[in-house]
C-alpha cells in the first residue's frame, strides 16, 4: 500500500526506483538520490519515535519511509541485498500498521515495544546494507564524444529523424542498439563490429527498395554491394561513402589484428550513422513514388 504523496499541504518527491533497467538486457542504472532519500526519510522516522507519544504525532513522518521502502523492494529484487529487503520488509510493515492505527485510533499512545521494534528494525537495516552494498557494483559511464550515454543505451536511432526510423531494417536496429552499448561502455571494437554490421543489413534493404527483389547474388561482401548498388540507381554520394567505409575503416575493423581505439569507435559510428541517414532518406523517396 502506498501512502499519498501530500502530508500537511506539504508535496512530497514521488518516489521513483532504486534501479531501472536500459533496453533488454541485464544493465540497470541506479538512482543514487533514492538511497540518500532513503536514508533521510528512515533517519527522521528515527529520531521522532519514542514510547508513550502521540500516534498521530508520527503521522506526517511515515509517508516517505513507506513509499520508499516499497520501491526498494520493487526494485532490487535480483541484488544481492536478502537482508537488507528482509528488514526493509519488517520495516514497511510496522510503517504501514502504524499508519493504519492512526486511522482507527489517533489518540493511541505509541507503546516501548513498538518503539523498540522501529528502532530494532532500523539498526539491524542499516547494519545488513552496510553490509551487502558492498556486492553493488556502480558505474558511472562518461559521456562519449557528443553521445549522450542513456540514449546511446537505450534509443541510439533516435539520431536519425523519426520519419526515417522505419526504413531501418530489425537487423539494423538491433546492431545500432548494440554499438551504442559498446560505445557507451567503451568496447570499440565491437562497437565498430555492430555499428558495420548494421550498415551491411541496410544496404541490402536499400538494394531491395531500389530492385523490389531481395539480394540475387551468392557473393556477399561491401564491395559487391556497393557495385550493385551503383548499378540499380543509388546516388554517387552514398556509394561513396559507403566506398570511403569499406575502404578505410570496415576492412580493417573485420580483421583479427585490428583494434579500435576509444577516440575511433565515435568517429566510425558517425560515419556509419551519417550514411545510414542518406540510405533511408533514399528509400522514403522511393517508397513516396511507389
């Protein structure tokens, strides 16, 4: 149960979550002022609970420890924190009875053992985190280049004009989303893998859009792509850069004995984004003439 989010015409933060998963995989990221308002909102529930008091005299107290427990539960339940949510759990519970006593009974008087449960919970939560946050690993990922990390992560097509988005072909999409992840937590050589790969796939939607037939050619190499699509219409200025790729940075970025550095993996990812963009504008073109 969630309390409200308004104590005394006082707004309270709406609480978000510890952390939040990026794209499909594994990674999350971690929202830090969460644990600090945590702390603060537990620590102030600390200081003003003692036996004999008021009941209702906590009232304005129990909202954010309670809809910050809940999302700290939510939210970590594949850390390795069993301890720490074990008493988080004990202490959302005495929270949440507390409050509802309130709403039967105001005039109540807190009792020493309620007292003492609260304040038993609270040491034996801070002892278990104190413990356990030391299996937490965060990171924090740098900026790259002009990439924003959270959308290289999460939305790197979002560089592209949403019109053109659609013209990107799953494969394509799927490489980008990969790239940026390996852009962001600096693999340059696989980023500079996907981000290729992913070019690859759209040259032959865009071989398609321009045929209306899918690839025919056993051969299955940049080279001959580039040809073909020279061949089928497509403007000098994308089968040269296209050529320009091929020529200096994919080749090369295949190879074993390669290794891309952290200052060339943005520079191949604009490269190849930039190109991307001609394609797609090209096949929107094409499919407005259809």
């Amino acid at each position: 149960m969630q309390l409200p989010y308004y104590i005394g015409g006082r707004p309270l933060r709406k609480w978000g979550r510890f952390f939040a998963p990026i794209g499909d995989g594994t990674v999350k990221s971690t929202d830090l002022h969460m644990f600090y308002s945590l702390g603060i909102a537990l620590e102030r529930l600390n200081c003003e609970v003692r036996a004999d008091m008021k009941a209702a005299e906590l009232w304005a107290y129990l909202v954010d420890p309670n809809n910050c427990l809940l999302s700290f539960l939510a939210t970590t339940e594949d850390m390795p924190l069993n301890d720490s949510r074990a008493t988080a759990t004990y202490l959302q519970k005495w929270v949440l009875a507390t409050w509802r006593s309130i709403d039967q009974n105001a005039e109540r008087s807190i009792s020493s053992d309620e007292a003492s449960m609260f304040h038993y919970g609270k040491n034996e939560f801070d002892a278990a985190f104190d413990r356990e946050c030391r299996y937490l690993d965060v990171f924090t990922v740098m900026k790259k280049g002009i990439y924003d990390t959270r959308l290289l992560m999460r939305y790197p097509e979002e560089k592209l004009p949403d019109r053109l988005r659609k013209f990107l072909p799953k494969q394509t999409l799927d490489d980008w989303k990969e790239a940026g992840r390996c852009l962001a937590f600096e693999v340059p050589t696989a980023c500079a893998f996907h981000i290729c790969r992913g070019t690859e796939a759209l040259m032959l939607g865009y071989y398609e859009a321009l045929t209306k037939h899918p690839w025919a050619f056993p051969k299955k190499d940049w080279k001959i792509y580039i040809e073909q699509l020279g061949v089928v219409g497509a403007p000098k200025s994308i089968t040269t850069r296209l050529d320009e790729i091929r020529d200096m940075d994919r080749n090369a970025y295949t190879h074993p004995d390669k290794t891309v550095s952290l200052d060339e993996a943005p520079v191949l990812f604009e490269l190849c984004s930039g190109v991307t963009f001609y394609m797609c504008q090209e096949i929107e073109r094409l499919a407005h003439e259809q």
